[in-house]
C-alpha cells in the first residue's frame, strides 16, 4: 500500500513532533500542557494549551514585532500568567522595557535568555496578567499546527508586499484587542 505525502504529512501534524532545534532536548507535552524552551536551553518554561490559560493566538506585523523579532512579522500566544510556569532558567531572564515604538502607547517588557537571547516572552500594561509567548519558542512543533494556530493576523496594513493573508486568520488592518 502507498502512502501519499499529504496524507503522511497530516498524521505527522497530529502527532507531536519534536525535532533538533537548539541545544536542549527535554521538551514536553503532557495532556493539555506543554513546553517553550530558549534556544541554548537554559530557559524552560510550560503553558495550557488549552482554554482558560490559553487565552489567544495571533500573527503580528507592527513594527514593534518586526523589529524585535528580527522577521517581518511575530507568531504569538497569550497565557493567563496563573497558568504559566518556570521549569527552570527565571533566574537567566533579562528584561527590557519601553513604551515609545508600541501603537497603544502601553509599555511592553521583553523577557530574553541572558545566555542566547531568546525572546521568551513579553508583558504589557494593556495585557495586565498575561504574557504574551513566542510560537518559536514551543518544543512540541505539531501544536504550531494545532492548537497554537494563530487565530488573528493584526497590523496587517504594516505587512510586507510579499507576504499574502494567513489562510484561514481572521485580518485586522491595525490592533485586534482595542
């Protein structure tokens, strides 16, 4: 019996799929939970995957997202802060914090590994008790697929010609949570 490539790779995506990404190889997900880790590992982190802690998906193309992520655009996902834990590595974070390049003028703290400067996550003013997560951060790559699919694509007015519309992504020309 044959297989079809599209048929092999759509099982792939339901299954977890952790492959060699940066240094450290202990990522998880265990029922609904899962894992982010910095890329020289030192920074671990474990999330839902799921409602309530899981509060939202989304693309981002403002220039704040473009800059800081060195892209042309930010694939991210909101936690509840009461469900996000510290495996290990708090102690290895690194903050900045700024309000002058945010469109809602709130200010935005960026939390980076000291040691490889990852962008773990960011917590702003405007998102009191959250924090706002890398999807290139998640260990498990078929949840990218899954679960963390972005839902929203905002400043959509500030992508790059090149880029098309996220298929299937609702598009907001500017903020999605004003």
């Amino acid at each position: 019996m044959t297989t079809s490539s599209s048929s092999v790779a759509e099982t792939t995506k339901s299954q977890s799929y952790f492959p060699l990404a940066g240094a450290s190889h202990d990522g998880w997900t265990r029922g609904d939970r899962a894992t982010a880790t910095c890329f020289c590992g030192a920074v671990q982190l474990s999330f839902p995957t799921k409602a309530p802690g899981l509060v939202d998906t989304f693309m981002c193309h403002c220039t704040d997202c473009r800059k800081i992520t060195a892209s042309m655009f930010a694939s991210n996902f909101t936690i509840d802060d009461a469900y996000l834990t510290r495996e290990r590595g708090d102690e290895n974070l690194s903050s900045y914090s700024q309000s002058k390049t945010i469109a809602t003028g709130n200010t935005m703290t960026n939390y980076f590994c000291s040691t490889c400067g990852s962008l773990m996550y960011r917590r702003g003013t405007g998102f009191p008790g959250m924090s706002i997560l890398r999807l290139g951060t998640v260990d498990d790559f078929a949840l990218h697929e899954r679960e963390l699919k972005p839902r929203i694509e905002q400043f959509v007015k500030d992508r790059v010609c090149w880029v098309r519309d996220a298929e299937g992504i609702e598009q907001v020309e500017g903020y999605a949570y004003a």
